[in-house]
C-alpha cells in the first residue's frame, strides 16, 4: 500500500468511524452522550467523500518504460532523417550561422527549391495577409475598436473577466497502487455509511435508556411504555431532587408529552392547567387531555377516577386533604385487586404527592409492591416521610 492512497483527511476519516464502536463501549462507563457516536460518524463520512473527490480523484497510473523507449526510438529515427536529408544539400557556411545551420537552398535541385518556397508561403495563411494589409490601411478609421482602445484593451478585458482555473497537478502511481488506493477508499466510504447507521442506532438506544431518568431525559416522545421499561423500568417510587428541573407544572407537561398519566395530590388544583398538550404516536399534537380537578362534593366516584387512569382517559388534580386520603387508600385496595389477576396498564401512571403531610416509609413499601407489576409509580414532590 502507498501512504500517499489517502490525504490526511482520509487518515482523519479512518480515525474517527473507528472512534464510533469505541464510544458505544464506553458510553455506559462514562455517561458519554448519544449524540457523539452520529456526530463522529458524519464527520467521518464528509471527510471520506472530500478525499475522495480531492485525493483519490488525481491518482493516475504512471508510464510504464515501454512508452519511454518508443518516444526515444521515434526521437533517434527523426534524427536520423534529419542527418541524411542534409547530406543531400550543399554544406554551404556562413560567418553568421550556428553549428547546427549547414542545410541550405544552395545546391538543391528545382523540385526541392519550389517544394520550400510552398512551405514558407504557407506558414502565413491568406487571411492573416489581409487582415495585416487592412490594419495598415485602416489604422486611423476611427471605429469603435480604436475609440475603446485597441486590441489591447479588448484583450485585457478577456483575461480578467475569464480567468484560467488552475487544476492541481494528478499523482502519479502504478497500476497495483491505484487499484489499492481506488479499493481502500470505496471500503473507507462502505464503513463511514455503517458508522452513520450503527450511530442512529446508539442514538436510539441512548435515548431509551436515558427516558425514564429523571436527570439524563430530554426531549419527551410519546413512545409505548413498554418500550421505555424494557430499557429502564421506571422506579416505583421517585423522590424530587431539590433543586429540581422543572416547576410542578413543567413536571406534569412532561409526563404527558411522552404519554403518560397522572393524578397530583397538591394544596391548590387551581393552579393547575385544566387541560395539557399531548403528541401521537407519529409526534403530531393532537386532543389535549383533560385534567379534571376533583372536590370533596363531587359526584366522581373513586373507582371511575380508578378506571380512567388505568386507561389513560384523563388526569386528576385533588386538593382535598380529606379526599386525597381517601383516594390514596382506594387507589391501594384497587391496586391489590389488579395484582390478583397480573394486570398491567398500558401507561405509566404517576401519583404526585404535592402536599405537605408526610407520607409512613411503611405505607411508601406496601404501595411500592403493589404499584410496580401494575405500572404505577409515587412521583414524592415533598420528601419528608416519617
């Protein structure tokens, strides 16, 4: 292999869709972000393709010998014609002359006299006669050619309107060298297209992982449930860093941007939005869901609040302590009968506990055995168990 098959560029290439297997070794260990690996695999590709039209492009096979004898023979046999066609005339020298200027006219028979005077007539075409004789004659005619200034000035407009594109000089290797170096670079841009497709991969599979991280998601997709706790299953119970994220609003935009549902237990349902965006499937908006605020002389009965967060009908927002309690023990008695029967909701069902009474570490247990097989989760804003 010649090391000139690639420019630098290349070599750069050849680094860096190396680099992309490399950073999905390493990507768990050091929390390496999803994005790097595509980013490495397109800058990889750009440089490929600029060898390739800027480097590979130039490389050209070198003579071979053969070629260079023939020229050498052809140049020796002119010679050779030159030598015996002077010994034919008079070898006739003036003071003047070079060494190399003995062929003269001196001495040369009539056919080859007229047969030299035709050549040097011709060396000046008829046309290019008149055009001489018209420009003498014609020198001060006052046309628009003089008014712009001559030939000149025509010329120079020419040359700096059109100019010359420089093209780089071609390399030069052997027939086995080019065909290396055309192999290497066709395999260099067969592996960047891999390293484009296995960094989309590592993209959606850092995504996955990441989405049920309450520190590491970003950007909420509406994505099956199932297929977010494959990667990482969502913990049963979470407790809100401080500081958080986002505001308690923010939070519940953000679980049903990716599909989710929830219930919040908080002091004032009024501030709350009565209604939140949410996306398909194919990320379009589509009928925001209804977030119903629950009172303690509402006719909504706990199972049908029940029913409707297992199949992701509405949310709820309670602001009642006294209602939240009940909820609460309603919600675990439910709970029990679903995990008799294995049941499992299609969604992620969140119970946000906004409020200031504190939550028994007993209770939090039992509800975590229960909530986990049912795909229900205790999202705690404010972490004071006793």
């Amino acid at each position: 292999m010649n090391l000139n098959s690639f420019s630098i560029l290349g070599y750069f290439s050849v680094l860096l869709w190396l680099a992309v297997p490399v950073v999905w070794l390493l990507a768990r260990r050091f929390k390496l972000p999803g994005w790097l690996a595509l980013a490495l695999a397109c800058t990889a590709f750009v440089f490929a393709k600029f060898n390739s039209s800027s480097h590979v492009d130039r490389i050209e096979v070198k003579k071979v010998e053969q070629d260079v004898n023939q020229l050498e023979v052809a140049a020796a046999k002119r010679k050779a014609v030159e030598a015996a066609r002077g010994g034919e005339v008079a070898d006739i020298r003036f003071a003047e002359d070079g060494n190399d200027d003995f062929i003269d006219k001196a001495g040369m028979e009539d056919a080859d006299k007229k047969y030299i005077d035709s050549i040097e007539k011709a060396a000046d075409p008829e046309w290019k006669g008149k055009k001489k004789k018209r420009g003498e004659t014609e020198k001060e005619s006052g046309d628009l050619e003089d008014e712009l200034g001559g030939e000149e000035v025509i010329s120079g407009v020419k040359s700096d309107t059109l100019p010359v594109k420089e093209e780089r000089d071609p390399i030069f290797m052997s027939q086995d060298h080019v065909n290396v170096a055309q192999r290497l670079d066709s395999l260099n841009l067969d592996a960047c297209r891999w390293a484009i497709v296995l960094g989309f991969i590592i993209l959606i599979l850092d995504y996955l992982i990441r989405v049920n991280s309450y520190d590491r998601s970003y950007f909420p997709l509406p994505l099956p449930a199932s297929w977010r706790n494959a990667f990482t299953p969502a913990p049963t119970t979470f407790h809100r860093p401080t500081p958080a994220r986002r505001t308690i609003g923010q939070e519940l935009a953000w679980l049903v941007r990716r599909g989710d549902i929830f219930i919040c237990f908080t002091k004032d349902a009024s501030e709350l939005p009565t209604d939140l965006p949410r996306f398909d499937k194919f990320g379009k908006l589509s009928k925001p869901i209804d977030v119903l605020h629950v009172k303690d002389n509402d006719r909504i009965s706990d199972e049908l609040i029940f029913e409707s967060l297992w199949y992701g009908r509405s949310c709820f927002a309670v602001d009642s302590i006294d209602r939240i309690n009940q909820l609460f023990g309603s919600i675990y008695s439910q709970l029990q009968q679903r995990q008799a029967s294995r049941a499992r909701s299609r969604f992620n069902v969140h119970i946000i506990w906004n409020i200031d009474q504190a939550l028994h570490e007993d209770d939090i247990a039992d509800f975590e055995a229960l909530a986990g097989p049912a795909g229900f989760s205790l999202f705690i804003c404010k972490d004071n168990p006793i």
